[in-house]
C-alpha cells in the first residue's frame, strides 16, 4: 500500500537501539516507530547484525514489523565467539514493540525478510555468514555456498508470532551462492554460479514440496 519500512542502527547507542520508521513517499509523511531498546553491553561488542522485514497481518488488519539484533562479543583468543539474539515484533495498531521467541534454526542470512502468505521469510545457515557489521562500518553482505552450511528457509507467521520452516526446493547441492526473493508475489530462491549462470525456484503454491 505504498508504505516503506527503513532501519538505521544507532552506531552511538550503548544499548543496542535501534531507528525504525515507516515511511509513504507519494504522501510525504512517515512514523517513527518507538525505540528498539534490547539493553546489551555494547562496550564489550565485537559486531552487530541487523534482520529485519514487514508486512500485512490480513487477520487482525494490522502492519507489522519483525526484527532480530544479533551482537558478536569479544571473546579471549582461542575461545568461539559469542552471540546473542534480540527478537521483537511490532504492531502498527498499538504502536508498540513485544519481545517474541527467538529463531532457532540457524543464522539469518539476508538481512531483508521477504513478505509471502501473511509470513516473512529468511534464509538460515548453520555456518556464519559473513555479513556482520563492524562499530565502524554500517555496511553488509552475506554470502554462504550451499556446500558450506545447513540452508534452510525460515518464515515467521505475523498473525501467531511463530517460526517455522519451508520446505527447500529439491535440488543437487552444488557450489553455488543463495539469496530469497518474491517473483509475482511469490516466493522464490535465487542460485548464482560462479560461471554467472543463475536459476530461479518459484513457489507455485505456499508450503507445497515440488
């Protein structure tokens, strides 16, 4: 309906607040959704991630917002570092955020969480991505191979707050690299080669195996 969720993590914050807003360009307005205050030590921090999406809660008429804070902490040398998850939900009808169970099945990938069937969708691997925000620059990518980790496709059902997972399209698992996307209002899964080729899974019917 024209609206534009955007998030800037606050780099001076010291308990991991973060800056939403949702925003409609052709009416020039937009609302500055409450804080995002997770209190974490940031001084210890290492990095920060930032998943976040938005979409249409159709049964209760509401928008909302999904988002998860990961934070790296520094740790001794030798000793596995770290991580801890923050994940809150936010509804446009109360103007109010609601810390929600966190994702259990692996890492987010992407940070955009992609809007499909009344649900957001992540793409989850078991091994770190390597997408994680330093203090000192905002900027992110993440890119994991199929032969590296575990992938799975995540989704959140706006109306009950609860995870799940979809079932991943059948394929040979080769070395390529993965990223979620919507084609027509449905989701789909993009393969990229290192010979430039690319294919496109397109779910034709929500939550069916094909």
């Amino acid at each position: 309906n024209g609206l534009v969720c955007v998030t800037f993590p606050k780099k001076r914050s010291k308990n991991g607040e973060l800056g939403v807003l949702l925003w409609n360009p052709s009416m020039k307005k937009y609302r500055k959704l409450p804080k995002f205050d997770t209190k974490l030590n940031s001084t210890i921090w290492h990095s920060w991630f930032v998943a976040c999406g938005y979409g249409y809660d159709e049964s209760n008429d509401d928008y909302k917002v999904v988002a998860m804070l990961s934070v790296r902490y520094r740790q001794p040398e030798g000793v596995t570092m770290k991580e801890d998850t923050v994940t809150k939900m936010y509804s446009r009808k109360t103007h109010t955020w609601e810390e929600i169970e966190n994702l259990k099945d692996g890492i987010p990938i992407n940070e955009l969480g992609y809007f499909a069937s009344g649900r957001l969708h992540w793409l989850t691997s078991t091994t770190m991505p390597r997408r994680f925000h330093t203090k000192h620059n905002i900027h992110s990518y993440a890119l994991v191979s199929e032969t590296e980790g575990d992938l799975k496709i995540v989704s959140i059902d706006l109306e009950s707050k609860m995870f799940g997972v979809v079932e991943y399209p059948e394929h040979e698992k080769s070395n390529s690299y993965c990223a979620l996307g919507i084609a027509g209002g449905r989701l789909c899964l993009v393969r990229t080669y290192e010979s430039r080729v690319m294919d496109i899974s397109v779910m034709k019917e929500y939550g069916v195996k094909e």
